[in-house]
C-alpha cells in the first residue's frame, strides 16, 4: 500500500511536529526533509571553511545518506540558514530529489514535511497539508525552543532570522515556499498542539478511507 501526506509551511509553523503526530498514528515513514538541507548545509560549511560553496554543497547531497540525517547539531540557528542557502541551489535540490521521491512512495506509507512536498516533490500525494501561524507567534516558539539551549538567545534576533529565512524560501528560483492548489490551508496561531494534529489527522482518516 503507497499513501502520501505531505506537509508543507514555514518554520516554527507546527509542521514537523504534526508530521510526526501524524506518522505515529497511522503508522506510516517520515521524513522530515529540512534534515537534507541542514545535513548538507552543515557538511557544506565545514568542507568550505564556514562559507557555502555551491559546488562542495551539490557534492554533499550527491553523496548524502539517512546516518547523516541522525547527527547531532542540526538543529541550531546556524545550520538552519545553511540549509536555507544550499536549498536554493538548483543543484542541491536535484541531487536530493530521487531520494525524497523514493521515501514518499515506499510501501507502507509516509509522510514528508517540508517547503515543496505537495507542489514539487509529490505533487500526486493523497493528502497535501500546508500549515502556517502568524510571524509573532513563530517567532515565540523559535526564541523558547532556542533559549531553552542558549539562555543567551534574542527574540528580536530570532524574529528577523525567520523573517529572512521566509523571504528566501519564497523567493528562490526553484521551487519556492508555496501551498499547492489543492492543500489545506491549518493555521496553528491559535490552536493548541493536539487541536492541529486532530484536524490533521481528521482530514487524512477522511482520504485514506477513500484510497
């Protein structure tokens, strides 16, 4: 059986963590396709010395694997605007692309967050989510997830960061940050946690009956 949720927004929006929610539940894969760019990003910046080079970058995802995607460290404000950078290279997002296609129709099911599941990656997914929030609320959740590893952490810092990041998600030439025609517009601002993952988990009960 090959069933496809993807779950596409901004960071700090609520997506990976219902992608997760939602994995469980229903027992699929997931892939949280951010990890492929902040993998390359950081392997890119070591080789470069601190500076993305699009060449060294497009040679890292040529050889990237899922053991690269379990390394500690991925997760900071640095490597998350090195994912930004190396994502808008047309390059890296070609090297990278077989290896989400692959994983999105495995058997079994799967779910894949990111910027351009549902209107690049799996345009065919049965299930195609895009989830937002308003920036203030973003960036709440940024700053607390970040201080809580660096007490030292600024909410204005962290407010502008996320303000660049979108303007360069949306903006790149190849595949941009963009909801696909046909997904469902979940705006967390104001839900709790459990409220999201309901209604996501609602929606796809209503598709995978259908499939």
């Amino acid at each position: 059986m090959q069933f496809t949720v993807a779950i596409d927004g901004p960071a700090a929006a609520g997506k990976g963590t219902i992608a997760r929610a939602v994995a469980d539940e229903f027992g699929f894969a997931h892939l949280d396709t951010g990890l492929l760019y902040r993998a390359v990003g950081a392997r890119a910046m070591m080789r470069g010395r601190g500076v993305i080079v699009p060449a060294i970058a497009t040679e890292v995802a040529k050889e990237l694997s899922e053991a690269d995607l379990r390394h500690e460290g991925l997760r900071t404000a640095r490597i998350a605007q090195a994912a930004s950078k190396v994502a808008a290279l047309p390059e890296v997002r070609a090297a990278l692309l077989a290896f989400q296609k692959d994983f999105a129709r495995r058997e079994g099911g799967a779910v894949l967050d990111g910027r351009d599941i549902g209107s690049v990656i799996c345009p065919e997914a049965e299930v195609k989510i895009f989830v937002t929030a308003s920036d203030e609320v973003r960036a709440k959740r940024r700053f607390e997830e970040l201080r809580a590893k660096n007490p030292d952490t600024r909410l204005e810092s962290v407010a502008i960061d996320l303000r660049q990041r979108d303007i360069r998600d949306a903006s790149r030439d190849v595949a941009p940050m963009v909801a696909a025609e046909d997904a469902l517009l979940l705006d967390t601002s104001e839900l709790s946690i459990d409220a999201a993952v309901a209604e996501a988990v609602a929606l796809i009960k209503q598709r995978f009956g259908k499939a």
